[in-house]
C-alpha cells in the first residue's frame, strides 16, 4: 500500500458529482480547473490513510414508479459495467496487491410516495431502514430532486443546477443516490435516461471503492483525524469521479459508452481519473503495473 503523505487540504472534501460549469460546481469549487485531457499529474489522487474496498457488493434500491424495461437495463449494465475485467484493470493501480471485484446482490422498488425534493437526511433515513447487501444505491424517480443540504437547513446545490449524485455513509452503511437525470435535472449526456443514471452510479460506485469515507471526513472538519479518514483522494480535484468532470468542457467528453470486455454490448459510464496517465482512462486490457 502507498505510504501515507501528510497534506493539508484547502477545500472542503467532495462526495458529490456535478455538471461541469454548473451553479452547483461553483459553490463548491473556488476556480473551475483548465479544460481538456491535457496529461496533468499534480491533480493525481493521493492515498491518505482511509479505508478502501476492492471487493464492492451493492444493491440499487428503486425509489417511487420506475418502468420495468428501464430497470431491468440499468441493473444489466450497472452489474456488468461494475464487473468488466478491462474498466477494473483502470482502477487496479489504487489497490497494491488486491484483486478488484464487485458483486450485483440484486434490486428493490420501493414504489411509495418519494419527495419532490429528495435531502441528505431524507436520504440517510431511507437507507438506515433497509435491509440490503453491501453499498444501498438509491435511484430516484422521474421528476425528484435531490438537494446537497438538510431539510431543516434550507436548500442546498441541488439537482435542477448540476447536482447528479452523492455518497457517503449512515450508521456504518455506505449508500449512493443518484438522479433520473433528463432535461434540466441531473446530469444529461446519453440519450436515453437510463443510461445517465447508470453512469452517474457507476462514478458513485468507483468513489466507493477508493474513498467510502469521505463524509465522516467531512464531519471531523479540517483536522488532520479528518483528512486521514479520507482513501484516494486528490487535494486539487477531488475524487477519482470529480477529476475528470472538473477538466471536461462537456459531460459527454466523459460521460460514453464503451465496450465491454466479453464482447458483449457496451455499457454507459463515466471515465475515471487514472495516475498512470495523468487523465481520465478508458477500458485498458492490463491492469497498470503496481506500486
């Protein structure tokens, strides 16, 4: 494993994906970062002490009405996407002398009333009443918005200005949301709606896998404790997910579909940033050589 390397961070830590150039990015980010793929090896994640998870088991949890043909096509291309040898080959290079795996542990709908707009702690309260396997991956239903904020605390960046999802963690479980994203809400690239939530989970999921602490780090504050709770995480752009999003011009630079590795189809993800290059990586055939 890395040595751990002492920093200060100067922002606060990202647990969210944003539409690049959107209001949301802007309260979060003090400067937008330069556009492009132009190799650029001081935004690299570095490994700062958290806990990772190289074996990934997730269930995606269905909240209000979905159509069945949707579902059925985001569970096939979320489980594959999450188990494709070549997309695992890119993330291999964070976890030294493990084997990345991910396991679908199957749906649920919860086809009950969902709120128009959808809260952290709405959320966290939705996920501290199940009873599901590994990482609760919560989609929202057509129409919802979801909010970075409390509903007792008033509004927050939300999904109508480029909020797509979150993650973090609720007495000791590890959830992701992610929006239905069409039109103006969430984060469109693909065309069909399907598919821009599979790859915003996928993005959730990836951050889970190397940095499935960054709320309780957020909660600790700036305090090295804090910082040290926090995976793979780069103190200039956030995590594997933000990187790529932050120097895109455009969702769709990397927000594509690509093929998978049996031959079988293609799946819609986002690209991940990868040290090995210094930008976001597609599918690769070989894992990178390991520190």
């Amino acid at each position: 494993m890395a040595a751990q390397t002492e920093i200060r961070l100067t922002e606060r830590p990202l647990d969210v994906v944003l539409r690049p150039l959107s209001e949301a990015e802007a309260s979060y980010r003090s400067a937008v970062l330069a556009p492009g793929f132009v190799s650029d090896k001081g935004l690299d994640l570095r490994y700062l002490g958290g806990m990772t998870l190289p074996a990934l088991t997730f269930t995606t949890v269905y909240l209000g009405r979905w159509d069945t043909v949707e579902r059925t096509r985001l569970d096939g291309a979320i489980a594959a996407a999450m188990t494709d040898p070549h997309l695992n080959n890119v993330l291999a290079q964070y976890f030294p002398g493990k084997r990345v795996t991910a396991t679908f542990a199957g749906s649920e709908l919860h086809d009950g009333p969902t709120p128009a707009r959808v809260y952290r702690d709405t959320v966290e309260s939705i996920v501290s009443g199940l009873a599901v396997q590994g990482v609760a991956c919560l989609l929202l239903p057509r129409g919802a918005v979801l909010v970075d904020g409390l509903s007792t605390g008033g509004d927050g960046p939300d999904s109508r200005h480029g909020l797509g999802g979150y993650h973090g963690s609720v007495h000791g479980v590890y959830y992701a949301v992610a929006v239905y994203s069409e039109a103006a809400n969430g984060i469109v690239a693909f065309d069909e709606p399907w598919k821009n939530v599979c790859a915003t989970l996928y993005h959730e999921l990836q951050e889970v896998r190397t940095d499935p602490d960054v709320e309780e780090a957020i909660r600790a504050g700036a305090t090295p404790a804090g910082e040290h709770l926090l995976g793979w995480y780069s103190p200039r752009g956030g995590e594997i997910g933000d990187i790529p999003l932050a120097v895109a011009t455009d969702p769709s630079e990397v927000l594509r579909e690509v093929p998978l590795a049996d031959g079988s189809g293609s799946v819609p993800i986002q690209l991940m940033w990868s040290n090995a290059v210094g930008g976001p990586e597609g599918p690769i055939s070989r894992p990178h050589p390991r520190p």
